[in-house]
C-alpha cells in the first residue's frame, strides 16, 4: 500500500466469518490501528483505510495485519500478514 491512499485490503478466509464479530489488527512500530471490515463474505473480507491512516505508517517498512474474530464467546485469530508500505513523493492529505 501506498502513504496518503485510500487503499482497499482484501483478505482470503479460509472459513465463513460472516456470523462472526470480525476486526483487523494493523500495526507497524508503534502504530496501531483497529478495523472494521466493509465486507465478508464466505472467503474473504476487505477494510479500506483512509488517508489519515496510511499517513501513519512508515515507508520503506511493512505494517503487519491479523484478523480477529468472535462468536458465542469462542474466538478465533489469524495469522499475521505483512504489507509493504511504499513512498509518498509529497507530504499531506488531498481533499
């Protein structure tokens, strides 16, 4: 992903998280961040980070994600993923 994006990450399931309470865990160095999904279906879940988010991260380096997820009190934990996290050639959000 890139600095000052808005980008959509999708993530493969390899079960159906859609009666689940699902967040994703994103974190790199000392930021962290909590999403919610947009949307799961029976494979997959996506979360869209805004440009404030991205412009929290540090290029050059991989923000690391994990997907969380509860049901009638069992809970669930994927593994972690990583993400490189490229360069913004300028500084600041756009409107």
């Amino acid at each position: 992903m890139r600095r000052g994006t808005t980008p959509t990450l999708t993530i493969s399931t390899d079960m159906d998280l859609r009666a689940y309470t699902v967040q994703v865990a994103l974190r790199q160095s000392q930021t962290e961040m909590t999403l919610t999904p947009g949307a799961v279906t029976a494979d997959s879940l996506s979360v869209t980070l805004t440009q404030e988010q991205t412009l929290a991260l540090d290029a050059g380096d991989c923000a690391r994600l994990q997907v969380r997820a509860v049901r009638g009190g069992t809970s669930y934990v994927g593994d972690v993923l990583t993400v490189p996290v490229e360069a913004l050639l300028t500084g600041g959000e756009l409107a």
